[in-house]
C-alpha cells in the first residue's frame, strides 16, 4: 500500500510493468479501516516503539551489542554462537530470526507480554551465549 509521486515518464514506464489489480481488495479494506482508526494505530507505534527501545536497552546491559533501529525490530550482534542462542531461546518459548549474519540475530518487538518474555529469557541465557568481548570471526 503506498502512493508514488514522480514524472510523469517514470509514471507511464511504470504503468507498463504494474500488476493491474496490485492492490487486493482485503488489502484495501484493511487499510480504510485503518486510515479510519489512525489514532489507534499510532497508539500501537507508540507502544511498538517503546518495547524496541527497552530491547536496546536491556540488551546493551547483558553485554549484546544492538543495531540503533527505527523499526519494528533489533538486529543485536555480541553472541558466542547465534545458532546456539536461538536454539536456546526457542527453547525457552521465545522465536526470533538467524538473519545468516555471524554471532547476530534478530528480534521483532511486539507487545508488552512478548518483549518481557523475550528479556526474561535472554537475562537467563546471557551468561552463556553473549560473549562480552568482540568476537574474533
């Protein structure tokens, strides 16, 4: 969903390349719906916002090293072994993402709930799995 400003050039190149019903008709709806409400959904960035920011926090206190973001999530490197700490998180009933990228995952803030669930466990597993020197690979 979105809206594009430009050349017209640019405008009639697109035309020629667009899906002709890009936009589904759920879609739409949805996003009515949502324009109709704009001071719930601001609400729930405001509260999305706060729970990346005590992410930030917390991590950067157990000795991981998060990414400063402006999104909905936080890629937080400093782990000895990504692999192991997400396995270990997920056993502990938390998911996050292994993006690929070396003693780092990620974690999308959510909810309340869901971020002390995810700060609750990773305060259990710091010991083990954040690595408070630089790793060497």
């Amino acid at each position: 969903l979105g809206y594009l400003v430009a050349a017209p050039e640019l405008v009639d190149a697109l035309r020629l390349v667009r899906l002709p019903y890009h936009l589904s008709s759920p879609t739409q709806t949805i996003a009515r719906v949502a324009l109709e409400h704009a001071d719930v959904m601001l609400g729930t960035v405001e509260v999305i916002k706060h729970q990346r920011d005590r992410i930030v926090e917390r991590l950067a206190e157990l000795g991981a090293r998060p990414v400063a973001s402006d999104s909905n999530f936080v890629l937080f490197g400093g782990l000895r072994d990504e692999k192991a700490a997400w396995q270990a998180l997920l056993d502990e009933g938390v998911l996050v993402r292994d993006m690929g990228i070396a003693h780092h995952l990620r974690v999308t803030a959510g909810d309340p709930h869901e971020t002390t669930a995810f700060l609750e466990a990773m305060t259990r597993l710091a010991p083990t799995h954040v690595d408070r020197q630089e790793p060497t690979a």
